[in-house]
C-alpha cells in the first residue's frame, strides 16, 4: 500500500512513436525518436515504479500499442496488485491483443476528439483515424459483451476527448451519438486541452486553446448534468478543466492525494508532470532520490513565481514555454524551435507517415 506520501498518479509515456499526427500532442509523438527500451529495461522500469506501491498507473505515449511485449509488461504491474489504465488512439488494436489483455487490464481508454470523422481526423492529422478508433471501440465492445456473457467481470473500456476551440461544438454529439453506439462503454471524460507541448504553441494558443470562458463553461455543472443526460445512463460522464497539472502551489497544498510523477519513455523522470526538464532515470536512480528531486523542483522559487503569476488559460501556455525553456537540455530546446506554427487549415494526411527511429 502506497504509504501516502509517496508518488500515487504515475504516467508513463512508453514510446514517443505514432501513427498519428494530432495538432495538440502533448510529447510530440510520431515526430521525434521513439526512445523505445528493451523489454527487459521496461520491466526494470516497471519494477522501479512499483516499489513506489500505487494502487494504478496510466500507460500512454505516443502509442503504447507500438511497444512490442506491452502486454508482459501490463503483466507486470498486475501481477504486483496495480491497475493499469492503458491510453490509446485505436489506430491498431487487433481482437487478439484485448483478448490477451481483458484479464490483466484495469481499462483501456480510446482517444476520440470528434464526433465526426471530418473533424476527429483534422484534428488527429491523419485520414481514417475516425474509423480506426471507432472499429477499436467496437472491438472492445465485442470482448467485453464476450467477457460478460461468460460470467467473467466485463472489460472495462472508456472514451477520452480532448476539447479544443474547433471541436466544442461537438461535445453535446459525443454523448448523445458516440456513447450510445457502445453499450459496455463505462466512461466519457471530457477535459480541456492542456498548454503543453504542441499545444503550447503561441499559434495555437490563438487558434484551438480553449478559450476561458469556454473551459468555465465546460466544467459548469449546468453542462455536466446536460451532458450526462444526453449520455446513456450506464457511461459515466465527466468534465475537467484539468488545472491540477499545472502544478500551483495553493492546488498541491490543498490537495495532498495528488502526487503525480511522469516518466519518459526511456526511464527518465520528469521535475514535474506537462513541464519539460528531467531529474534522472530510474534505471540508475534510486526511486525515491528521484521522487525527492521532482518534489523539489515543484518547491524551486523560481518555478512558484512563474506558476504563480498564471491567470489565463494563454498565461499558462505562456508559462509552459518558460519552464520548458530553463529546464528543457539543449535537445529540447532544439525540438521546440523546430516546431511548426500551428495551421489551423490543417487538414488531415492520406499519405502514409514514415516511421520514426527507435
Ligand atoms: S495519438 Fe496521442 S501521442 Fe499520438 S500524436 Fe495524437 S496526441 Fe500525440
């Protein structure tokens, strides 16, 4: 049992590969090296994470189908007592892989940010990547109706939509329309795009971030009981501004049982979750030295003023870019002026996208 101090919401973004190409991803997946490790490392990691004790840890990326072994490594926590919570775009999810996965799963959450494809695949960057998450919503649906009929505890499998400017519109839709085409569906969470990694970028902060006024109103409760009754009764719906991963001082204060602690793909541990900077690796650290140093950096005065002096959604972007900046090595900072603008006449690619190195 975690012993409530240590790190409890563990996110590890094991792989930065991606057959998509959205105008919001957070870690620009697909468009730089993967930084895969082997499957040996990843247990290695694995092991690491769980001495921290959670009771659930989210697997994301990039695509954490692409991992070869994923499966083995799922293996691992559950063995061990922890949830997983696996995060996928539904580009790929072959029937065979839920089968495998169905019993050692805590649930697997499909990205869906449209409820159309003429705007899920604008924003995802890819043509048909609307069709792929809903035949991955239907595999998962089969397996869990499956698991049910058999008398074995159902699958549990949920929607993930990212509201940005141009798809708001579609929020109502994706409840009224989308949860209802899956009956095992067990959960719709809508939560505001956060200013980080693309989608800190000045040009789309002026285009598809959230306005204010729009994430105030995502989160009203007038908007969430609408939203739950346009929804079957059975998928539970909810809305976040997610503010929480900004990390201000008066938030982590107030509430001591959010503990976050992001891993990059490689085993290196991020200062603080959404922000660029690590703090060392927990292939060669000690976990807790590690989760020691990340605590610190929330503590670092500089960082507090910055946080502190954040009052719109375009202030937090703005302080995103800042962190990014004295924290990110040389690398990151060359990856971040390597960004394109963001187009918001981007359409969606039919070309097939080159893969990425390992
Ligand atoms: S599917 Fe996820 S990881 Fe891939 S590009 Fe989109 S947001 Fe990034």
């Amino acid at each position: 049992m975690n012993d409530g101090t240590s790190p409890n919401v563990l996110i590890w973004d094991v792989t930065f590969a991606c057959p998509l190409r959205c105008s919001h991803c957070y870690t620009e997946s697909g468009r730089r090296p993967a930084r895969n490790l082997n499957h040996e490392e990843m247990l290695k990691v694995a092991d690491a994470l769980i001495s921290f004790k959670p009771l659930q840890i989210t697997l994301c990326g990039g695509e954490p189908l692409t991992v070869p072994r994923i499966v083995e490594v799922v293996q691992r926590f559950a063995e061990a007592g922890v949830k997983v919570l696996l995060y996928t775009s539904g580009w790929s999810l072959p029937a065979r892989i839920v089968r495998e996965l169905a019993p050692v799963i805590g649930k697997i959450v499909v990205s869906v940010d449209g409820a159309t494809a003429e705007v899920h695949d604008r924003i995802r960057g890819r043509s048909g990547s609307f069709d792929h998450a809903m035949n991955a919503l239907t595999v998962l649906e089969e397996e869990s109706a499956q698991r049910s009929a058999a008398g074995e505890p159902p699958l549990r499998f949920g929607v993930d939509f990212v509201a940005v400017r141009s798809n708001y519109h579609q929020i109502d839709l994706m409840c009224s329309d989308i949860a209802s085409r899956f009956p095992h569906l067990t959960s719709l969470a809508i939560g505001a795009v956060v200013p980080t990694g693309l989608a800190s970028r000045t040009s789309y902060g002026d285009h598809d971030l959230l306005t204010d006024d729009e994430v105030k109103d995502l989160v009203d409760p007038e908007t969430v009981s609408r939203l739950k009754a346009a929804a079957p009764p059975t998928v539970q719906v909810t809305t976040t501004d997610n503010f929480g991963v900004q990390m201000h001082p008066d938030y982590i204060a107030a509430h001591p049982d959010f503990r976050p602690l992001e891993i990059e793909p490689d085993g290196a541990v991020r200062g603080m979750p959404i922000y660029e900077g690590t703090v060392g690796n927990l292939l060669t650290d000690d976990p807790y030295e590690l989760w020691e140093r990340s605590r610190n950096r929330w503590r670092d005065p500089w960082v507090v003023e910055v946080i502190r002096a954040i009052r719109t959604r375009t202030d937090w972007a703005e302080a995103v870019r800042r962190i990014d900046q004295r924290f990110g090595t040389d690398e990151v900072r060359a990856r971040i002026d390597r960004r394109p603008e963001f187009d918001p006449a981007q359409t969606s690619r039919r070309i097939p996208i080159r893969p990425v190195a390992h």
